[in-house]
C-alpha cells in the first residue's frame, strides 16, 4: 500500500511541476500562446511543447530514482526545470539566421522537431547528472 501512495504521490508531483514548467515556458515565449497555437493547428509549437514535457518528465524520472525522498526529488525536478529553460534561451541565442521563436509560431514543423530534440536530449544529460 506505501508503494501505491507513493506512486500517487510522485504522479501529482509530476503534474505540477509540468505544469508550473510550462506557463513559465509560455511566459519566456512572447512571441505567440501555446496553447492558442496549439488550437489552431501550429504543428511545431505542438512538437516543441511535446519536448519540453517529454523532457521535464525525464528529469523528474531521474529525480524519483536518484533521491532519497519527495522533498529532494522535488528540488531536482524544479533545476532540471530552470535548466531546460535555460537550454531553450541558448538555442534561441545560438541559432543567428533566424528567430526559433517566430519560425515555431509560424508552423516551421521542421524548427519544432529540432526543439523537441533539443528538449529530450537535454533531459538526458540532466538526468543522467542527477546523484
């Protein structure tokens, strides 16, 4: 029963932190809403959204398997968050002939499956870093 508890515990962790990952993602993307985009058929923002919780639920995984207890996984989780999001603003930075941004709100399905790699590939190496 403590194991099922547990579980329980961790899937609503998981839910918040996701969620608290992704309006902070939204707010970092000025240039369109998410889920505005999402409605209305943006293929990339859909791709690049599936990534970035692809990519926290990785980290959190590694967080559950690595720490001692809730508190410390939640700590992990809530890094590995800032870290993805950090990762995100150096791809932007980084890509000099154009604007991830605007190409992702303008349906560039092709940006949005390099951010969703960016996002999961990350994650690994996050993860993987957690002890």
């Amino acid at each position: 029963m403590e194991g099922m508890i547990s579980t329980f515990i961790y899937f609503v962790i998981a839910i918040i932190v996701v969620f608290i990952g992704l309006v902070i993602f939204e707010l970092i993307t000025s240039k369109y809403k998410d889920w505005d985009e999402i409605s209305g058929g943006n293929q990339a923002v859909a791709l690049s959204i599936a990534g970035k919780i692809i990519g926290i639920c990785i980290i959190l995984s590694f967080a559950i398997y690595n720490s001692i207890n809730i508190w410390e996984t939640l700590i992990w989780g809530a890094y590995g968050v800032v870290l993805q999001m950090i990762a995100y603003l150096l791809f932007e930075a980084f890509t000099r002939k154009f604007s991830v941004e605007e190409k992702i709100k303008e349906n560039n399905i092709a940006v949005g499956i390099v951010t969703m790699a960016v996002s999961i590939g990350l994650a690994f190496v996050i993860g993987a870093s957690i002890t």
